[in-house]
C-alpha cells in the first residue's frame, strides 16, 4: 500500500526547530512504514521543495493543496499524533473515500 504520514507540521505557529523535529518523527515513522513494505508518503516532503523553488512565499498556495492531491493517491493514511489541521483535512479525506485509517504503526499489517 501506498501509506500517507501525516502529522502536525507547522500547527500552533511552530518555530523552526519545532517543525524540524516534527518532520523528522514524520520520517521515522516513514522508515518504519517502509519496512513493513509499504511505500510511505509525506505531503510536507513534497511540498517543501516546491515552496523553496518559488520566488515569493508560497507556502499556503502549496503546501496544503499539494499535500491534499497526494493524499487522493494513497491507499491509507497513519494519522500521528498532535493538532494538526492540516493532518485532519488530510485525514478527512481517507475517511469519505472509505479508506484505511492507522492510527499507531503496531496497526498496520506487513505487505503481502
């Protein structure tokens, strides 16, 4: 399955360390959907480099949009936890379409 990991990233008006450390549990979470067999997905990965790359601030013209389409190509979702409305809309998402929720990685079966 193609797993999205999702978590708070910017919420609450976080300084740089703070969403650092918040990616790097997102990535560690990450590795170990990997090693169940999965590929894992983080919307905040593939967005950053597209929000770098613009010549102006397009964090809120990139992040959540970018982050939304990818969470329709996913099978599933790990929601980690802390407030995130960001994670939530994502969450939202696998909810309506019927779609696996985990909400702890001890959840998630090893691929086939």
């Amino acid at each position: 399955m193609w797993i999205m990991v999702a978590g708070p990233y910017a919420s609450g008006g976080a300084d740089a360390p703070t969403r650092a450390a918040r990616l790097a549990a997102m990535n560690r979470a990450a590795l170990a959907v990997f090693r169940l067999g999965h590929t894992p997905v983080i919307g905040v990965n593939m967005a950053l480099p597209v929000i770098a790359a613009a010549e102006h601030d397009a964090y809120a013209e990139v992040m959540q949009p970018l982050s939304l389409a990818l969470a329709e190509r996913c099978d599933a979702i790990l929601r980690l936890p802390g407030d995130s409305h960001g994670a939530d809309a994502e969450l939202a998402r696998f909810q309506a379409a019927g779609k696996p929720v985990f909400r702890a990685l001890d959840e998630i079966p090893p691929a086939r």
